[in-house]
C-alpha cells in the first residue's frame, strides 16, 4: 500500500508539472529583454533602445508617428504587455495592421490599442490608424476611464480572436469591437508624432511582451457595450447584454406599415442586406409610407446604422402610439436622420434643432466634427431610454444629446415646438419604433434593441 500510494503521488506530481508546463509554454515571448530581434522599425525615426531588459522608446523632433513592428504577422492572438509612459505623451500598440508599400517609411495603418494618459482618459479605447479614426471611445465605457494609472507600471491585453476584438487594462475590460477589415498583421509599439508646441524627448517603456496564438481560450462575455461594425451580425456579448435583432438583412417579419395591419406594398425594399425607403417626391409619407414595429417597448436601447443619399431626410421615432390620426407621419418622439448640408429643413425650427442628431423640433445635438461622416457613408446611431425617463443620443461612438422626459426643460419645449398641440407628446409609457418614409432614399441595417429594466 505504501509503495502504491508513492507511485500515486509521483504520478500526480509529474502531471502537475506537465500542466504547469503547458501552462507556461502556451505564452511566446516577442521581446528576449536584451535586443530588437524579431522587430523592425517602420513609418518614423523615433529612437527605440533596450536599457535595462526593457524597450525604451523616445520621441523625436520632426518625425511621424513611428513604430517598432513584430517581423511576424498575426492573426488571432492573445497578446499581454507591460507599459509605463510620460504623462505628457501619447502612444498606442498596432495590431493586425498593415504598411503602405514595402519601404521602411511607409504608413502604418491597422487597429490601435490606446495609450492615453491625458485627462480625456481613452486609454484602452480602439483606433483605427490612419483609415477610419476611432472606433471605440471610452465615452461608451465610463468605468474604463480609471483603469489606467498615470505614473505607474500598467498590464494591456488585447484578445483577437475571430472578428471580435477585446482589451483590457490591469484587468478591467475597455473595448470590444466586432470587425472583419483586417484579419492579419503585424503588432507594433508606437512613438507618437510630436507637436509644434510639445519637447521632445519624452519616453515610453514597454517589458514582458508575450503572446498566445494557439489553443485561445476567450475570456467569458462581460457587460461593457460593443460596437459591432459586421452588418446584421449579433456578437455573443450582444446576446448576453440582451440585444436582438429587429431586421436580420433580410425578414420585415418584426415590421408593418404604420396604421396598417401589413408591410408596405411599395416604397421599402430589402436588399444586400439593407431596409431602403425609395426615391419619391420628398413629401413626408406620400409613398410606401412609415414603418413600425409590431412590438411596442417602454425602457430600450436602440442601435440602428443609416447611410444617406443626398439631400435626404428621415428619422427614427419612438413612443409612437397611433392614437393621433395624423395624415402624414405617425407622431413620436425623433432622432432627427438628415442632410444638414443639402436639406432646407436644417435650417428651420429653432438653433438647428432639425439637424442629424437632433431630438426634432425640440433639442440640437451637440455634434463634433469626430461624429459625422460623409453622404453615402454609413453612421450608427443609438437612442437609449432610461427607466427614469432619461434618454441620450448617440452619433458613431459620441454621445451627442440627452435630455429627460417629462422634466419642465422638456416641457417648456415641447410647449413652443410643432407638438404643442398634442396632449401628452411624447410621453407614452410604450410605444413602437418608427423609421420614416420622408420621400428621400435612405438606408437602414443592423437594427438593434435590448429592453432596460
């Protein structure tokens, strides 16, 4: 039994060991802590130097953002690092990124991991290097904001697996992005440019840069918002966070005509993917007509993209109820869909509160020039109402407007705007969700909801 009981533990002590093995062998080192082989530097000419078994980067006058770059590519990974940065600068990790050209002096491009220790406080957030600019901000992750620690040593993850995207800082989840552009490439450490009005000479310290790209393990969904840029796609965080689809790319099934029992005979159209009002004669309803939800909802989170044409005007309502008989288009609550530059309508009403963003005819959206993209590109909007009877806009990761209901604000506006006349606008505890037939072709597609308790 003794003899037994020793083979026994040496057993289980050799397959410990054997696991501990496994454990430790899944990580690859990129960095050896004595020199630069297996990386190359690209786009600038910022100094990088190993002192001390840590890579030192250091800013230089008149160069562009420079890059130490991985000589390997990558595809799905998961990458961890350590960092400590000047307060005073601005850095990021490239990944999956690629290089215009094959000279050294050629431009990065590809997903970013920022590195933001100023007090805007998006380090953790995605950017898109030199292609569509950021992708996720930390205005849509408050919380993430305190992750990173100024003066101090901080660990950055980044999971790419698939078309899904996540990072973290010293373990608290900062993005998740869904995106299928750039599958494969290199991973970077970058210098930032420096500006007119900044010294140069700042650095930046990166150690135990390692990687895993076998046998990925995703860490479990958490509850932080996702921007997902695949068309008519749920992500499993979506679905965990409670998010469904009311238009898959193809099925009207969760839709019908406003004041009608069926789908419009003429004037939608389903096609690669998209929910288009047609072309008509710019009168409001005067075609297929609105659409509406079947379903009606009180609390709810709405994500809806919208590509305009030219000159177009649309909208998305809410709390709309049906019971007024108007002639034209049901009467709700709008997030206003236009073109503030070619349509008059942006002109009319009170301090552009007919404009893209805008709560129609009642509040302006506070929109950036970061928010807004060019005609016949596609934009994501969110509507977010509270059970508190709070409710934001959003404009392509910015929050651009938030006001609450029934407040004496909101009351004192109605009481001025083309609603005045309507008992109760606005106020519904439920309604449907309407998108607008304005005449104008414009475009919808992952049409998302989630209901808040």
């Amino acid at each position: 039994m003794k003899n037994y009981m020793i083979l026994l533990f040496l057993i289980l002590g050799f397959s410990n060991c054997e696991a501990q093995k496994k454990d430790h062998t899944a990580w690859i080192s990129l960095f050896n802590g004595k020199n630069l082989n297996g990386w190359r530097q690209v786009n600038g000419k910022a100094d990088y130097k190993v002192i001390g078994g840590e890579i030192v980067g250091t800013s230089k006058a008149g160069e562009p953002n420079s890059f130490l770059a991985t000589a390997q590519q990558y595809g799905d990974f998961i990458l961890e690092l350590e960092l400590f940065i000047d307060p005073l600068m601005n850095s990021g990790i490239q990944f999956r990124s690629k290089q215009i050209g094959n000279a050294e002096d050629g431009q990065v491009y590809g997903y970013q991991m920022e590195v933001d220790p100023s007090s805007r406080a998006w380090s953790g957030g995605l950017y898109d290097e030199a292609r569509r600019a950021w992708l996720y901000t930390l205005e849509q992750n408050l919380e993430a904001k305190k992750a990173f620690r100024n003066g101090s040593w901080n660990k950055y993850r980044i999971e790419a697996i698939g078309n899904t995207i996540r990072t973290w800082i010293n373990g608290v989840p900062t993005a998740n992005v869904v995106d299928q552009l750039t599958p494969k490439g290199f991973i970077a450490l970058q210098v930032h440019s420096v500006g007119k009005n900044d010294q140069p000479g700042k650095q930046i310290k990166w150690r135990n840069i390692r990687i895993q790209t076998k046998n990925l393990l995703p860490t479990r969904p958490d509850r932080i918002s996702v921007v997902n840029l695949v068309p008519n796609n749920l992500s499993l965080q979506e679905k965990e966070n409670g998010f469904s689809l009311l238009f898959d790319g193809k099925s009207i099934d969760q839709w019908r005509g406003s004041y009608k029992s069926e789908f419009p005979s003429k004037g939608w159209r389903v096609n690669d993917g998209m929910l288009s009002v047609e072309k008509a004669n710019g009168g409001e309803s005067t075609n297929g007509g609105d659409i509406v939800t079947k379903k009606q909802y009180g609390a709810f989170e709405m994500k809806f993209d919208f590509k305009l044409t030219e000159m177009a005007n649309s909208g998305v309502k809410y709390f709309v109820t049906e019971s007024e008989g108007n002639k034209g288009s049901a009467i709700g609550l709008e997030y206003q869909v236009l073109d503030d530059l070619r349509h008059p309508d942006a002109k009319l009403g009170r301090a552009g509160n007919r404009t893209l963003g805008s709560l129609y005819d009642l509040m302006t959206s506070k929109k950036i020039p970061a928010s807004q993209k060019k005609i016949g590109e596609w934009n994501q909007g969110i509507i977010k109402v509270f059970p508190d009877n709070n409710v934001e806009y959003w404009l392509n990761g910015y929050k651009i407007l938030s006001f609450t209901r029934g407040s004496k604000d909101f009351l004192d506006l109605v009481a001025i705007s083309k609603y005045k006349n309507w008992k109760n606008f606005g106020m519904a505890s439920k309604g449907h969700i309407l998108l607008q037939d304005h005449g104008d072709k414009v475009s919808f597609r992952s049409l998302k909801i989630r209901e808040l308790n």
